[in-house]
C-alpha cells in the first residue's frame, strides 16, 4: 500500500491511484499530523472526545468536512444500507446516529465518504467506475461467512447498474492467516462445500487457521470480478500492531477505510 499524501499514518490502495475522481484511505494507529500513535477512531474504545478529535483530525488530513461522513453500526452481519445525501454525518458526532445494524454502505451519490471500522476484521472497500458508485464493507469471521463483500458488489450492480467485470475490489488490513486461530467447530462450516478452496484454511491439530482476506477474493472471484482489478494488503493488523490496532492483541480501539468518489 501507499502513503496518502505523503503521510504514514494514512495508506491507500495502489489500484485505486489511477481513478482521480476517488479519494480513499486506511488510518492507522498514527496520528496524520505525527503526534502519536493513539490514533482510535471507534467510540467504544476510548474517551468520546478524543475520538471526536480524531474524526475532526482525519477530517483534515484528507480534506473533507464531517457532514461527508457515513459511519455504521457495525454487527458482523451482511445487511446492505444505500447511502442518501441526507445521511451525510451519521455517526460521526456519536454512536447513536450512525446507520444501525449494518455492515455494508453503498452509494452513487458524489462527495459521500463511506467508512468501515476495524481491528483484525477485514475491511473492503469497492468501486465501480462506469457507474462512479462505491462500497465500504466490515468484514469479519461471521461477515466473510455471510459474504459481506459479495452483497456490496451486488448491491452496486443491482441499484446502479454497475458491471463485475469493470469493478475494483480493495481488501484492506487484517488478521493473517498465521495468527487467525479458531476452534475446529467454527471452522467446520467455512470448510464445507467447495465454496473456499484449501488453501483458504490450515488445519493443524485441532485448531483451524482461516484465511479470511483469501476467502473474500475468492467470493468476489467467483461473482466475476477480474482477479487483477483486486488488491489484497498483505498487512496483517496482529503481526503489525504496532503500527494497527488489533482485537486479537487486545486494543478495543479501531481504525478505519473510507472511500468517497468526487462529484
Ligand atoms: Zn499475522
């Protein structure tokens, strides 16, 4: 992934670089300006205020105003929310207002920014060019499961008219396959069927390690998004915790993915 602006607290996606019209971005746990490495964005995971002050922060690094802002309430479900210009601020200001039980914001609108938060859960986020409307999914064990990712992409299609074959896919930073551990009982429905090939999961012993970034590619894959219109960070947020938050280390806080496309 690249810098935003030259600023290593903020990444961004290289295959979204050739899209001018999209402005995108995954935080970190530092601060754009370099004042820390405190950098939460979710309001369960520290004071209300500081997490204000980090919104506004992030606000100014990428240079948008809070009434752009979408936030969700996030249950690691697959309901699907299309975003509206009057649902310009939900969230940002507290939890309440943000759009509830959700984990995939679509929208055609121009100067929306959607966001998804995370900390080992993957987030992805989707754009389509011919029909200039994008996603941002939340998607974790139950979410991947769910196909979080997929209902985006369909989503895009079925309310904008937007082709598989021209849309990009970015799924961001999240728990490798090295460190995602689960219990063999949890992993038994995801090695069912043929939908994840093999090399989604580790079995040693009676632990199951599953590749949850591997099994959404190949979600998206299987939809008929182009295998080279898709990046994977290869960032893992629990071998980089220094550097992201991670649940699986123990951090309540999270950081987040945002996409907006300029009208
Ligand atoms: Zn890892």
């Amino acid at each position: 992934m690249l810098s935003f602006d030259n600023n290593p607290g903020l990444l961004q996606f290289n295959i979204l670089q050739r899209h001018p019209e999209v402005l995108h971005f995954v935080t970190t746990r530092q601060r754009p300006d370099g004042t820390g490495n405190d950098f939460n964005i979710g309001y369960s995971g520290g004071s209300h205020d500081d997490c204000v002050n980090n919104r506004l922060a992030l606000c100014k690094a990428v240079g948008l105003g809070p009434e752009w802002f979408v936030f969700q309430n996030q249950v690691h479900g697959c309901n699907v929310h299309v975003v509206r210009k009057g649902d310009g601020a939900s969230g940002f200001y507290d939890k309440e207002s943000a759009v509830r039980d959700n984990d995939v914001l679509v929208t055609d609108e121009p100067n929306v920014c959607l966001i998804t938060r995370s900390a080992d859960c993957i987030p992805v986020l989707l754009y389509s060019p011919d029909t200039k409307s994008c996603a941002a999914v939340h998607s974790g064990r139950e979410g991947t499961y769910l196909g979080a990712a997929v209902e985006g992409a369909k989503a895009l299609k079925v309310n904008f008219g937007a082709d598989y074959a021209k849309m990009i896919a970015c799924i961001g930073p999240g728990i490798c396959k090295d460190c995602y551990e689960v219990d063999s009982n949890c992993a038994a429905k995801f090695m069912d069927g043929n939908r994840f090939p093999s090399d989604t999961y580790t079995v040693k012993g009676k632990k199951v390690y599953l590749d949850l970034k591997r099994m959404i590619f190949y979600d998206l894959l299987t939809l008929g998004i182009v295998a080279n219109n898709i990046e994977i960070s290869d960032i893992c947020t629990k071998c980089a915790n220094d550097r992201f938050f991670s649940a699986r280390a123990g951090d309540k806080q999270r950081f987040c993915a945002g996409i907006c496309v300029f009208g």
